[in-house]
C-alpha cells in the first residue's frame, strides 16, 4: 500500500476520494479488483470498505454495497440523504440501484467505469435528488486499476 | 401465513414459487413489504430468503441479494450458473445488476413490477445467457401486496 500520507486539504473531496484509494489499494493487495469507497455524513467518515467479492465469495459484496449497509447501521437510519458518497471507480448497476433506494444526497467518483459503468444505461438509476461529481483523482486510480489487470495478465 | 399445503407438483415452477409465496407472506407478518425468494440447484432448494430491509434497517437487504448471498455460500462459488432464483416480484434495478454479477441461469418472477421492476430500465440488465419466466401464481403474489399495502393506509 502506498505509504504516502494524504496530502490534500482536509475536508476537500480530494482529500476522502484518497482515503477511498487506500482501500482500492488495500483490496488490490489482496487480490480483488481495486474499488475502495468511503462514506462521509456532515464531513464525518461513517463508513470505509473495499471491493471483498473473492473474500466473501459473494458478487454482492461490492464495497459501495458494503458501504451503504455500514453506514445505514451506524446511522441506525436505511436512508442516507445527507450522506455522500465516494468511491473510485463509478458505480455499476447494482450499486447504482442500491444507491437509489439509499436516497443518498450525493455520489463523487473518480474513474468512469466504461464496460459496467450505470450510466452506459441510464442516468435515470440514480434517485432524482442525488447529485453526481466525477473525475476526481481519476489519473492514479486509472493507474492503479490498469496495473491490476497488467498484473493479472502475466 | 397461510396454512394450506403445497399442492403443486413437486420441481414445478409453481411449486417452488409458492414456497417463495410463503416467505413473502412471512415478510408481509413482519410488516415488510412482501416479497419472497428461493433459489434451486438442480432442483435442490439452496436458498429461501425474503425482504428483510426494514428488520435490518438495510436498503440492500431485498430477498433476491440475500438468496444470492446464501446461495454462493452454500455452494462455495460466486457464480450460480446452474440456478434457477424464483422470486414472487419481479426484481429491481439492484438486484437485476447482482443477478447479472452471479450469471445465474433462470430467473422465474411472479407478478411484475409496473414502478421499480428492471424491465422498465432495460432488458440487458441480466446476463445474456438468463433465461426470463413471469406470471407464475400472479393473481396470488397481487393480491398479498394489494392486501400488504391496503392494511397499511388504513
């Protein structure tokens, strides 16, 4: 994992979409695609896990999936309106339904994900009062990413 | 819940999705919205699952993702390409994305969903190699959720 501390401001979308690489990093490091996510509700993380389908041996166990589930259980809430969300790669169908049904306020993505991405689809997926950011810290998570499959491949 | 046996014949499709129908009604008990699920491998139940998101204060606990859960533990792989998940609604966005993950072989639903069901979206939400039953004991999954949401306007 990269031992570099997080150098953006605190509080700055940057600065959490970090916090979500280190755990792309972390499921990178134990062999499953590199998706990490955090989940932060009025600037308080609430949530942070990572990509777990070959651990858990379940195609559900996406981290956005995991995410929703922990931060709904720590808000004691299954509603996540003030909630945002932060995750490196954009969100497939299924999260993206998740997400729907979480009402959650607000999704910051870093890649697009141009095979399974949900807006290849629709962009009605989503709920109608979350709003999408993209693009942030793209350049190291596409790095990232393509150094996993290259890594597969030899 | 009801207490009339199953009379249909045994590996039927209607067999299985009453006992499908029995989990929604479980649900239905235990105030959450209806909707029951079972998954079968080579005619053997792995998985009987219903709605359980208000129980766990989960949006992401739908009878479909639970049964996928189950269903991949118990067979010890991620995929279920040899299942057949019988589900009493027809599923939403969220789970129609999971079933694609799973690649599961045949998915046989009772009573459509005009409002969230993911035939609205799309029919490539599923895996191309799916295989898409509906109708199965329609007039009965109807009439528990008409009763399920009528007892709850009242």
């Amino acid at each position: 994992m990269t031992e570099v501390r997080n150098m953006y401001p605190l509080f700055s979308d940057e600065y959490y979409m970090q916090l979500a690489l280190y755990e792309a990093e972390a499921a990178a490091n134990a062999g499953e695609i590199p998706v990490g996510a955090v989940i932060t509700c009025r600037q308080r993380i609430i949530a942070k896990t990572r990509n777990q389908t070959e651990q858990l041996t379940d195609v559900t166990a996406h981290a956005e999936v995991l995410a929703i589930t922990a931060a709904a259980d720590y808000l004691g809430s299954k509603y996540l309106k003030d909630c945002t969300l932060y995750v490196t790669l954009e969100p497939c169908v299924m999260c993206a339904g998740a997400l729907y049904w979480s009402q959650i306020g607000r999704i910051v993505f870093g890649a697009s994900d141009e095979k399974r991405g949900y807006s290849l689809l629709s962009q009605n997926v989503l709920h109608p009062k979350t709003t999408v950011k993209k693009g942030i810290l793209e350049p190291e998570i596409t790095q990232l990413l393509k150094n996993f499959f290259q890594r597969l491949r030899t």
